[in-house]
C-alpha cells in the first residue's frame, strides 16, 4: 500500500470514530407536519401595526389593523424560500367584535399582485382559529386577506399568532435558522430544576418546548414562573436525540413579566464535562432575536445537552419563559464523511499519475 493509501484509509478511519463518538444526529425533523417554518430566522412579515411580534411564541401578542381598518387587511409571511406547507393557522383576537367577518389564506410562489395568489380556505369570525390546509402545495409566501369586519370602539382588527407548518410526508431537512428544541417536532426533552424541583417539559406550571405561544398551563393565573428570587438560580435542560452543531438559542418571554437578565449557557458531550458556550448579562426583552454563543457564530458547538443557569431576573420578581427554542445543524454521517474523505484521496492519486 502506498503512502498516499495509508493517508487516505486512516483518515477515513479517524472519521468514522469520530462520528461514532459524535453520534450524529438525523438530518430531518421526526414530524415534518409539527414544524412552524413561520419561525424560521429567515422569515419575514408585513402586517398592522406590529407584525413580529405574531411570528413568535410570546404569549398574548397583537398586531393591530387601523384605526380605521384598511380594506383589505392583509398579514403576509415570507418564508424566505419556497418548499411544501401544509396547515395554516391564524389565530384571532379572543375578544368579541375585533374579529373578521371574511377572510381567506392564499399562498403564492411569488407574491406581489393580487393574481399570483391561489385561495387555500376562506371563513368568516365563527372560529376561535383561522385555518386552511395547502395539502403539501410548494409556495414561498403565505398570507392572510381580510375584507369584512365585526364592529368595534377602537375600529381596527386584531391579529394574535400565526404559524405555518410543514407537510405530512414531506421531510424537513434539519437547518440552523429553524428550531430543534421543540418537543412535538423533534422529540427534544426539556428539564428545568431548583429548589422549586423538577421536572420534563415542564415545571412550575409553563412549558418551554412545546411550540405554543398560548399554553393552557401558562400565565400569571396558571402557573408560577421560574419562581421568586430566592428560587434562583434556576436551571432549564435541554437533552437531543444525538449531537448537533449547535449555534444560538431564542427566547420568548411572557410581555410585562419579564425580564430575565443573568444566565449562561453550558454545553456538553455524551456525559463529558461541561463548556461554557455563552454568558448574558443584559436585559431578555419579551422577544430576543437570535442569541448567539459567544464567539461560535459561525462553527457552532458540537454538544448533545445544553443546560442554562438563569440567576437574575433584573428588575422583577419573577420571570415567564414560555418558549426557548434551540437552533443548529446537523452533524455528517461517518460514512458519508468517510466517502469525501476517500474521493478527495482518489482525486490527489489520480492527479499523481497524470504528471
């Protein structure tokens, strides 16, 4: 065997033990039909008078339309590139008469001109929801157009949530602009301990991953928070099927229950020793854009387990996460590894030859 054989089966080899060790994780979500693509990071939205603030897991946020309401309304979702959608939710205001009377989600490849858009369902303000389903049709844009409107004092409409979820069937490659923390998408397991105890998913009566900006066990009725200060510091687990690439984390916080100041970031490996990823030392507003690790932007940290010490809220005496969602690629297979490696080695030898 020659020097240039020995370089190229060793290297292969190398990278299969260390993929093995990594454990990489699969390159598509478990349920494509669970993802919410409306929270990609490279998503954008137009509508009312605050349109981000809908494309979140905040609990309880609105974009408003008017006064006076325009007509038509619209709420437009660019998902930053075209693939197969599937349900479309919208959710309404839960208070009577600032609702719709007639509206129908439309899905376009394009966008633009009223022409470009194909109707996908229409109804009027008798459901809680505004859903359509678009069977797995591929579109870029999504919108909602509202033309008829129940009355009310302030005259406008009032727009709460939207959420635009894959297809069945169709698969969802893994990427780092879209979330891998959520329980039901991705079967990610969410742990948060302290003197107040523990538990999976959830604890202190909130969850933080499972997709739901609005959970029923949420609120400052329904559940305590991450506790007083004295509860603190207060940890939240999150433990991945296998290793990602992981480089950034994004919170959702309960609006005016806020905000969470002090925490770090930990990461680990296969039960190895922990790596301190990322420290905060400001304000978490109700919605913080992407946060990422300090000084690993770019090539992200391999980690199976990510656990975050919160130790200060701030200015208040308690904090309401309602979502923390977790974003990072996926890790190579050894084999496939093994194979570049192995091509890359053919290609060199080759070359020798021909000189």
């Amino acid at each position: 065997m020659s020097r240039m054989h020995r370089i190229v089966v060793l290297g292969a080899i190398a990278l299969l033990a260390l993929g093995a060790q990594l454990h990489a994780g699969p390159f598509f979500y478990a349920h494509p039909e669970q993802v919410d693509l409306a929270k990609d990071l490279n998503t954008t939205v137009t509508g009312g008078n605050s349109p981000a603030g809908v494309n979140t897991y905040m609990p309880n946020p609105q974009t408003n339309f008017g006064p006076p309401i325009p007509n038509p309304a619209i709420y437009t979702v660019d998902l930053g590139s075209a693939q197969p959608i599937g349900q479309i939710n919208f959710t309404k205001y839960n208070v009577a008469g600032f609702g719709a009377s007639a509206w129908t989600i439309q899905r376009s490849l394009v966008g633009g001109a009223d022409s470009n858009w194909t109707d996908v369902g229409s109804g009027d303000d008798s459901t809680a929801s505004l859903t359509a389903d678009a069977g797995g049709a591929t579109a870029r844009y999504v919108r909602i157009r509202a033309t008829a409107f129940d009355t009310n004092p302030n005259n406008i409409w009032v727009l709460q949530h939207v959420a635009v979820y894959g297809a069945p069937g169709q698969r969802i490659a893994i990427r780092d602009t879209l979330n891998i923390g959520g329980a039901p998408s991705n079967d990610t397991v969410a742990t948060i301990s302290g003197p107040n105890g523990s538990g999976p998913n959830r604890s202190d009566g909130f969850r933080i991953n499972d997709m739901s900006p609005n959970d029923s066990t949420f609120g400052l009725n329904g559940g305590d928070g991450l506790g007083n200060p004295s509860t603190l510091p207060r940890e939240i687990t999150y433990t991945f099927d296998s290793a990602y690439n992981i480089k950034g984390i994004r919170w959702s916080v309960f609006n005016g229950r806020g905000p969470i100041k002090d925490y770090q970031v930990f990461a680990s490996l296969g039960g190895g020793a922990e790596t301190l990823v990322d420290t905060n030392t400001t304000n978490v507003p109700s919605f913080l854009g992407y946060d990422a690790f300090d000084g690993a932007f770019a090539s992200g940290i391999v980690a199976d387990k990510l656990r975050i010490e919160v130790t200060s809220y701030g200015t208040t005496d308690n904090a309401f996460p309602s979502e923390i969602e977790v974003f990072a690629s996926a890790i190579p297979e050894p084999a496939s590894v093994a194979m570049i490696v192995m091509a890359i080695g053919a290609s060199l030898m080759s070359r020798r030859r021909d000189r």
